[in-house]
C-alpha cells in the first residue's frame, strides 16, 4: 500500500480504537506492508490502492529495530488498556483496514483532492 494511504489509514484505525499491528514500511519506496491474518487478506481485494498477495510470498524484511536498505518495522503500542502485554503479536484486523482505506478515500474525494493510489 502507497505509505501516505497507509498512513492515513493507520490513522483512522486509531481514531476508532482499532488495533493497529506491526507493518514494515519504507521511505524510498513510498510503501508499507501490513501483515494480516492467513486467510483474511482477500477482504481488501480490489481496494483501490490495496496490493494482496497471497500467502507464502516472499518479504524482505529486517528484524525488529534494525534496517534492511530504508525498511524497518512499526511496532504497535499498547492499546492503552495495559492488559495488551505484547500488541506486536496482533496483527491488523482485515475488515476494519477496509473500512478505514475507504474512509480514506471518501474524505480525499469530499475535498477534491486527486491521488494516484
């Protein structure tokens, strides 16, 4: 997903309480990768400026708190109810992502704005 999508996605998911889980993003390519649930990714099939891609497919990725060329991981917080001991371990929910890609895109049309993704 185009990082400013992601971004501002990641931003509505907080906005509504969800969990945000880790996902790997990188500057120069303008690009983040979230990692869902097996089997749930297909919910943002033909989102616009959503890629899935199937299980099994190669990431490079750094480990935690390192880099690999400009990519590291975001590490989630907790989510503030101090029982989520270890929220790395979740992953981002697929339905809620969609809903808030969507919300993304429906403020960017409201206010006219024009983006590639």
């Amino acid at each position: 997903m185009d990082f400013e999508l992601a971004r501002s996605a990641m931003r509505e998911l907080a906005e509504f309480s969800e969990h945000v889980g880790p996902h790997l993003v990188s500057g120069m390519e303008r690009a983040t990768w979230i990692l869902l649930s097996i089997g749930t990714a297909y919910r943002l099939a033909g989102v616009k400026g959503v890629l899935v891609h199937a299980a099994g497919w190669p990431l490079l990725s750094p480990p935690p708190g390192r880099y690999v060329g400009d990519r590291t991981w975001v590490l989630p917080d907790s989510d503030g109810d101090g029982r989520d001991r270890e929220p790395w371990k979740r992953l981002t929910d697929a339905d809620p992502l969609r809903e808030a890609v969507h919300h993304v895109h429906g403020r960017l049309r409201r206010a006219g704005a024009t983006r590639r993704w």
